[in-house]
C-alpha cells in the first residue's frame, strides 16, 4: 500500500475520531438541555405555585387568615415538612407564633429570647436575603429539632424587621429529603417577599380602616358635641324673647356666651387640624409674663372645679414675673386643654397647674409645665393611643364624658413645635399626670401683667369716622353697638364697591378707620382695598384698614397684608378685640402692621 493511500486512510481516521467527538459533545449538550428544560419547567411550576398562592393571600381576610396561607404556601410550594409565621414583640428580642402550618410546638417556651434575632443579616433592608442554618447551628429554632431551617426577615413599610417566615425539615423527614434548602433560596426569597408585600398592604388597609372609624367616631361625637351648645342658645334665646325679668335675661345671655365659645372651641380644633395636616400650623414669639397667663387659665376654669366640687389649685414655683418671649397662646391652649381633660375625668379630689424653672442660662430658660389630677387614670394601652387624631382612651368615654378626641392630638403637635414631647405617667383609678419641658427666651423689656381692670371706652373715639364693611347686617349692627358710647361716627357699607365708592366721595382724611370684611360678593375686601390704595390721593396710602375675616389661615392673612390692609381682626368679633383695634387705628404708633386675634 502506498504512502499515499495511507495518508488518506489516517485523514479518514481523523476526520471520524472528530465526527464521534462533535456526536458526544452533541449528546452532552442535549443532555443539558434537557435538564436546562426540565429545570426552567420546574422553575415554570415554582411561580404558578407562587402566583396560586399570591392570588389566595391577597383575598386574606385577616392578618392571621394571611399568616396562615403564607405558611401554608411555604410547605407546598417548596415542599418543605413544616412552616411558621412569627412577629417580633415590642421588645424586638422575642417571637409570637402568628400563623403556621404541620407545626408541632415543643412544651417548652418558644421561640426564646436569642442574640440570633440580631443577626445584621436579619435587618438590613437594602441587603435582603435567606437565612438558611443547619441542625448544629444555635438558633431559636433548635427545640424544634429541624435538621434544615430556611428562613426569611418581614419589613414594615418603614422598613424595620417585625417578623420572620420559616420552613424547616425535621431530623426524621431529612433522612428521606432529596435536596437541601439552599438549592431554592433565591425562590422562597421571592416568594417570602411577594407576601411581605401583601403582608404590608393588609396592614396598611387595617390601618386606614381603623381611622374611618376613627373619623366616623369623631364626625359623631362632633355632631353631639356642636348640637348641645346649639340647643342651649337656641332655647335660651326662645326663653330670652318671652322674659321681661332683668335676671333670667341675664341668666340666657351668659349662657349663649359659654355656649358660643365652647362652639367657636370646637371650630378652632378643627381648624387647627386642617392646619397640622397641611403642616401650616405655626407658632408666634412674642413678649409675655407668665404669672398672669397662667392666672387667666386657672380663672377661666375654675367654675368647672367649683360645680364639681373640686380643688383646683396653681403651684407657680416662684415663676409668677417671669418675663419670656414665645408663643402664649399656644401654650395656653395645651394647659387648657391638660387641665380640662383632667377636671372632666376626675370626680373628687383636686387637679394642680405646676410651673417651674428647670434650666435657665443669661437668654433661655428651660420650663416644666405639669397638670396632675386624682381621676380615673388609664392603662398604658390606652394611653399609647390618646395623642392619636380622633382617638380617646375608650370608645365610651366620648358618651359618657364627651369631647371629640382632637384636644391632645393638637396639644401634642404644638408641644412637638416648641421641640419636646408630652410625657404621661397614669395608672387606672390612680388618677394623671400630663408634663412636657419647653425653652423660652428670656424678655427683660415685657410688659408687666395687664390691668384686669375694664378700660373706659366712653367718647375716647369722638370726632371719628370709621367705615364698616360687611355684607351680612348683623356684623355691621354688632360693630356699631360696640361703638355706640365711643364718640366714633360709623357709616357702613354691604359690599367692597360700595366701599370704594364711599371712599372717593369723601373729603379726604375723612375717614380714620375702614373696617373691612373680606369675603363679600360684587367685590371682595381684598380688591377693595387694592383699589383704595390705587386712588390718586394722600389719604388713599395713609388710611388704616382693618381685614375682618374668618380665614385666619397663614396664607388669607397673607394675601390681607398683600392687599394693602394694615392689619386683621378674626371673626367672631368680640367686644374688647374690636376696641383694641380701633384705638390702635386711631391712637396708636404708624408702623400699620397691627394684628389681632391671628387664630
């Protein structure tokens, strides 16, 4: 045989070792995928599990009914031998079983209290992942002698861990297990973390459920809470209209008067909540000495005490002339609002307003303000809910004491403002204690305590004239009754036209005064004044007006000044407010920017 045909012969060879090369790597890769195949299909029937399964918990209809289903799934999905939903308790070192499936717990306590529930892997939110230990590992799941344990961390919607979700097999069940729990890590991940989803939704829901009720609750007790004051001036001022006895008439009007106030209360609570909501809810810093602040607040309750026969007493501590600068207001109405729950809640005994210095340097001073009283107390779970909007300590309590539930959510919000915290320390039948610690700048040049003597009015605004502008006649007729014995010549007007047209009918510097209402109809205060101030005369530029209004939101009495108005006066009106801001107007210094009643 020729050299040559051998050549071809061993080429032949060659060419058929690799032709069975390229048939085995063929069949190889054939193999693989088929087993790619029968993998993805797998895969294919793991998510139609899980999607079966996140279909039937988004129809839970209960945070137990879901804990259950997600462990349920656990079992059937990953074919696992046992599952169980825990929650963390307040402690954040111990587990409540929460719902569960072929969960047999030991006799002993479980789950424990463990270091492991610190684990870093556990609550790291942006690194979520499975837990996966074996039966030589330390675990709070040890007494469930489980020779695998799997299990993955549940995040609130704040993205703190507040439970865990767990699959194991026990030591019996591994000897006939065919896979370690490892190998589908990255699913039960996935579905762990569906149902956290799911988990967080239901949680949100119940949430906003429970504040419809809430909301339901407080529109009712609001309802009653309007209606009583409403029966109360409706049938005094029927009894007024048929009395000719000096005594019973005086007897009704200070009646609609508290019952006007307690109304006018309740609209102000209300708007105050509108106001936190939108987070307008502001604080003013102006000079007060404290003595006659707290003074005014223990005066104006005290009738309340008395009726109930109960003490109530001020404890100033020395801090009676003290001269701050802040927001009076606002801290009135926190201890007002303290001292009026604790005097609805407390049948005998005595309620005390304590004041005192806790820290003072050259500027600031550090002050502690406490309402204690010997009522009814409360437990702890119904005092981590009073600060809530709408909410009181007991359902029952707005039938039996009334109040809308708004008070302490306000006061707290105000309290948070002047950057502290509202402490309460309570007890059932042991009565309450309300405190809070807020710094205040110390005012060397504030006014000494006011005279509570009533100032003269009588002539002090003769020769003056003074524009009234409301469109509604009652508001016009109760300004100029206020104004009847001062002297002031009053001219009203029902809208802002008539207003302007007045205006430039006049001599000029003939009017002292406008009193200005904003909302009316054919032209509003606001253009009214736009359009005084645009006149081509001195006065135009120089006379006081005075907004009247009932927006007394931040951004209305904005839009006031912005109009050219000096200043605002809120409605309801008032007697000593309306004297004020006409002897400020027609007496006072030329600065212009003067306010009254800004709530």
């Amino acid at each position: 045989m020729t050299d040559k045909r051998l050549q071809e012969i061993d080429e032949l060879r060659g060419l058929v070792d690799e032709l069975n090369l390229k048939t085995a790597r063929y069949e190889i890769e054939k193999a693989n995928m088929r087993a790619m195949r029968h993998r993805l299909d797998n895969q294919i029937e793991l998510f139609r599990q899980i999607h079966r399964f996140t279909q039937r918990a988004f129809g839970a209809s209960s945070m137990e009914d879901l804990a259950n289903i997600l462990s349920e799934g656990v079992v059937d999905v990953f074919q696992l031998e046992t599952a169980a939903t825990f929650r963390l308790d307040v402690s954040g070192d111990h587990m409540d079983l929460f719902g569960s499936c072929n969960f047999n717990s030991p006799d002993v306590e479980f789950p424990v209290s463990m270091e492991w529930l610190r684990k870093p892997e556990l609550h790291d939110f942006r690194r979520r992942t499975v837990v996966a230990e074996s039966s030589d590992l330390d675990s709070p799941f040890s007494p469930l002698n489980l020779s695998y344990a799997i299990c993955v961390p549940l995040f609130d919607n704040d993205r703190k861990m507040v439970g865990i979700i767990l699959g194991g097999i026990t030591e019996e069940g591994a000897l006939i297990y065919d896979r370690i729990p490892e190998v589908f890590s990255s699913s039960f991940l996935v579905y762990c973390q569906t149902m956290n989803g799911i988990y967080n939704n239901l949680i949100a829901l119940d949430q906003a459920r429970a504040g419809v009720r809430a909301k339901s609750r407080f529109l009712s007790s609001l309802s009653h809470e309007i209606r009583t004051p409403m029966n109360a001036i409706i049938g005094m001022t029927q009894i007024a209209s048929h009395s000719e006895k000096p005594e019973e008439l005086k007897k009704c009007v200070s009646q609609i008067d508290i019952s006007s106030r307690h109304l006018l209360g309740l609209l102000n609570d209300v708007l105050d909540m509108s106001k936190i909501d939108e987070g307008k809810l502001v604080l003013e810093n102006s000079p007060f000495v404290l003595g006659p602040i707290l003074e005014n607040i223990i005066g104006g309750l005290r009738s309340i005490a008395v009726n109930k026969g109960l003490d109530l007493m001020l404890d100033a501590n020395g801090t009676e002339n003290l001269a701050l600068s802040g927001d009076s207001m606002r801290l009135s109405q926190v201890l007002i609002n303290f001292i009026s729950n604790a005097l609805k809640f407390t049948e005998s005994g005595c309620v005390t307003l304590d004041a005192r210095a806790v820290s003072q340097d050259s500027e600031k001073i550090l002050m502690q303000f406490a309402v204690t009283d010997t009522g009814i107390g409360m437990s702890e779970e119904a005092v981590s809910r009073i600060f809530s909007p709408f909410e009181q300590a007991d359902a029952s309590m707005s039938r039996k004491y009334g109040g809308t539930g708004l008070g302490l959510s306000i006061s707290s919000s105000i309290v948070k403002l002047m950057e502290s915290e509202i402490h309460v320390e309570s007890a059932p039948g042991e009565g309450s204690r309300f405190s809070f610690q807020a710094w205040f700048d110390l005012d060397k040049k504030a006014a000494a305590a006011e005279d509570s003597v009533e100032e003269e009015w009588a002539q002090k605004f003769s020769g003056a004239h003074i524009m009234i502008v409301d469109d509604v006649q009652i508001n016009r007729e109760i300004i100029m009754a206020f104004l009847d014995d001062t002297g002031a010549a009053c001219e009203c007007a029902s809208n802002g036209q008539e207003a302007v047209d007045m205006f430039a009918a006049s001599e000029e510097n003939y009017y002292g005064l406008i009193l200005m209402d904003v909302q009316m109809p054919v032209l509003d205060g606001c253009d009214a004044a736009r359009r005084i101030r645009a006149m081509e005369r001195r006065d135009a530029k120089t006379v006081t007006i005075i907004a009247l209004t009932a927006n007394v939101l931040k951004e209305d009495l904005q839009e006031a000044i912005a109009a050219g108005m000096n200043g605002y006066a809120g409605k309801p009106v008032e007697y000593s407010t309306i004297m004020k801001v006409v002897d400020q107007a027609l007496h006072g210094d030329s600065d212009g920017q003067r306010r009254s009643n800004p709530r």
